[in-house]
C-alpha cells in the first residue's frame, strides 16, 4: 500500500491582504462596469490574494493551489481612496480540496463575503499540461 504524504494544511488557517483602492482598481477601470468604485473582478482578485496567503507558509516545494469555484456576493461600494481588507479563513480540507470562507471589509463594513475553492496541485505539471513554462 503506497503511504499517503502529510496533508500540509489545517482548517483554521487565516490569511489577510488589503488594498487601498485607486482608479485602476474601480468598475470603469476593469471594464465591469461604468462607475468610479471598486470593481468586482478586484474584489475576487483580492479574496483570492487572501487564500493565498493564508497557506502561504506551509504549502509544499513544488507545489501550489489554483482556483475552482468562486461564491461571492458583492455588497457594498468602495470608493477610491479607502482600504479593503480581505480575510480568508480555511474552512474545510477534503484531500487536495480546500474550502475557505472569505470576506472583505471597509472598517466595520462588510463590502463582500463568500467562499472559495482551491486544488493542491503539482506546479510543474500544471504549467505544463496549461502549455506553458514551469
């Protein structure tokens, strides 16, 4: 019976990013929309930076997590000039499967919420299998 290797991540694990927005950061900028606040791909974007870091420290020599499913509910306008804070919390590991809850805020404000999934691969052959270079 082949031995399976250490699972690296535990739930609980937390990452957190922020962002002061700027114009190349709004809805008109990123082409999602026409007014002067944070556009939602940036959102996503900064969620996303959020589970990065949260298993920033102990992902594996060769290894790396890519993105699979995105819930996210956009709730409130940020304008430019304040800071976002993005916070990503590892709720459930199911294999290669992680699950984090993530939620970004404007001070007390809640600006968006949701979950997002991501897959331990092999960063080598995902490169390549993807066509590019490792």
């Amino acid at each position: 019976m082949q031995e399976q290797p250490e699972q690296p991540f535990e739930t609980g694990l937390a990452g957190r990013v922020e962002l002061t927005v700027t114009d190349a950061d709004t809805a008109l900028a990123v082409g999602s929309g026409d007014v002067p606040v944070l556009g939602t791909p940036r959102v996503l974007a900064l969620a996303e930076a959020a589970t990065v870091a949260a298993t920033a420290a102990r992902m594996p020599v060769g290894r790396t997590t890519v993105g699979t499913r995105v819930e996210l509910e956009h709730l409130a306008a940020t304008p430019v000039g304040r800071t976002v804070v993005a916070q990503a919390r590892l709720a459930a590991v199911r294999g290669r499967r992680l699950a984090f809850e993530v939620a970004v805020t404007d001070g007390d404000e809640t600006v968006a919420r949701g979950r997002v999934e991501r897959v331990l691969v092999d960063r080598g052959r995902f490169v390549a299998r993807a066509g590019g270079t490792a």
